[in-house]
C-alpha cells in the first residue's frame, strides 16, 4: 500500500510516497481502506517535529482521521463488516491506503454522505462535541463564545450550538471568513485585527452586558485574558488550542470573583478507553443529526492525495474555512 510519510523534519515539502506492506487486523482491528482523509494542524506540526505521534501510532506517517471500508476484520469483531462504510479517528497513520483501527473506534458513515465529507467530519464535531456537551456541559438556552469560528472545529461548534438552541458569538482574523459565519448560527461575530485582539466589551454589549456561559478557545495565547472579561459569572472555558501561543497572563482576581472555570482539553493522547466512550457516545447523539441533515460538515476543498503538499500549504497560510480533505483515487 501507498503511504504519505515524513522524510525530515520541515514544511510539506518533506513528505514522499512510499510502498509498505498492507497492516494485519489484531482480534478486535478493522482494516479499512481509506477512501479520504483530512489534513489537521496537527499533521503540520507532527511534520515540523514538534508534535510526536502517540505510542502504537505510525511515527512517520501523519493523519488523525478518515473515512473508507472496512476489507478485512479480526475473530473477535462484531459491529462491523467486511464491506462496511467508517469513520472515525486514530492515533496517526491516516495519510496511507489502508489503517488498522479498534471497532470501538470506528463510526459508522451517515448513509447521506460520500467519503469527502465523512472524512471532514471525526476530528472537527467529536473534539466540538466532546469539549461542549461532555466536558462544557452547554445547555439549551445558553450563550457561546467561539475563537476561529471559520475553522474546521469552530464552524463544526458553530452548528451543533445551533441545534442544541444555544446563542452563538465567533471571532475570527479574516473579514471575509467571518462573513460565512451566520450559515451556521452564528449570531454575531467580532473581527480580531489588532494584537492584542479586542472582542470582551463586543460580546458583553451583545448579551446585555452579562458575557457568555461557555467559550470555545481554539487560539489560546493572548486571547485568554480578553476571553475572561468576556465570561458571565460561573463561566466556562474549554482550551482546545494554543495557535497563538502557550503562554497568557491571567488576572486572577477575575477568576475569582466571577467564579470562572478553564479545562484544558486533547483528544490524541488520550487513553484508547476514553477515545471508545467518546466515539460510542457521538455515535448515540451527533451522527443522527447527520442523517437529519441538522449537521452539515463544511468542506472548503478536496484534494487527490498527489497534492496533499498543496493542501498542507494552504492549511498553514490560514486560507481555508472548515476542512480540506485529501482523497485517494
């Protein structure tokens, strides 16, 4: 099988096709073949060397998430199939022809969608859904603050919002991205030109001068302490990323007082037992909302495989708004 791995540490210009031999399905494995995968920025920076792969994942081969069919099972598995359309999550190892997952891992695709946009789907609505409903417990009703709204995962959280009947805020740095925004619930939204970025008085003006109940932070940095000005009293704040850095200064005394609570929160290193629950409980609650059509992935564009170095490329200049998918002919 074909397989896209990092030669070097550096931009998309190290990856290189490479022949290995097909995975060999353990007693509860699947072998999918891939039909389509998704770049995330975590690929980019598994690529640059700063992002290992977790333990029993490929070390040189990046993606985290696809959609393709099942050809081959363990003798102990029982939810899936040869023949059988998936999706899910992995550790790595995406970025090739065939995978070799844990049927527990595994979701079955929305019979409404190709492997384009199932392919777009796992990373994006599991990490909004699990940071949201099951760790943010977001509740009808209540009003959310969500960073980089156009990105894969905002504009995912954007929508699920929308369904839960939740009132949705985003920021975002490009005028023009931020213009899709309202396609998927998105109430109001601030652009963040200057840095540090200015939004907390936009969002309290907006809510009545009370702040948001939840915020989704995919940018970290210096957006921090602008988000806890921005925050109603007994707040949440579910860290997702640190694209803007790892560092922030944080005035406590605004913590405090308004009882605020900030969980940091990853999907990749975690235990394959948590990875299970997460993937069995999107499979009860967010995939019927697929077939309802409530949820829709947003896919900016797909690519054939041969230029998954383009895509990456375009990834990291930030032109994209939800997922770019890469796909195997």
């Amino acid at each position: 099988m074909q397989v896209l791995r990092i030669t070097r540490p550096g931009g998309p210009e190290v990856l290189d096709f490479e022949e290995r031999p097909a995975p060999t399905p353990g007693p509860s494995d699947l072998l999918v073949r891939v039909g389509a995968t998704a770049p995330n920025r975590a690929d980019l920076l598994q690529i640059r060397g700063a992002y290992p792969a977790p333990p029993g994942a490929p070390p040189d081969v990046p993606g985290l998430e696809y959609a393709g069919e099942v050809i081959a099972t363990g003798p102990l598995v029982r939810r899936f199939k040869v023949g059988d359309r998936v999706m899910g999550l992995v550790g790595g190892g995406a970025f090739a022809e065939q995978l070799i997952t844990h049927e527990r891992e595994a979701l079955p695709m929305p019979e409404n969608l190709d492997f384009a946009q199932a392919a777009s789907l796992p990373e994006a609505y599991l990490t909004a859904f699990d940071a949201l409903v099951l760790q943010g417990g977001l509740r009808m009703g209540e009003s959310v603050l969500i960073h980089a709204v156009a990105s894969g995962v905002g504009s995912a959280a954007a929508q699920l919002c929308r369904a839960m009947g939740a009132r949705v805020f985003g920021t975002g740095r490009n005028a023009e991205k931020l213009s899709r925004a309202s396609a998927w619930g998105v109430e109001k939204t601030v652009l963040c030109e200057a840095s540090p970025p200015r939004f907390a008085d936009a969002v309290r003006e907006a809510t009545g001068g009370r702040g948001v109940d939840l915020t989704l932070d995919l940018v970290g940095g210096d957006y921090v302490p602008e988000t806890l000005r921005a925050m109603a009293p007994q707040g949440r704040i579910m860290l997702v990323g640190v694209v803007a850095g790892a560092q922030a200064p944080v005035d406590l005394n605004v913590v405090l007082t308004r009882r605020l609570r900030i969980t940091g929160t990853v999907l990749r290193s975690r235990p394959p037992e948590e990875k299970m629950a997460l993937a069995q409980a999107s499979e009860r609650h967010l995939l019927p909302l697929f077939r309802a059509g409530t949820l829709t992935p947003v896919v900016d564009a797909v690519y054939p495989m041969r230029e998954a170095r383009d895509a990456l490329s375009r990834m990291a200049r930030n032109e994209t708004v939800g997922k770019l998918v890469l796909r195997w002919e």
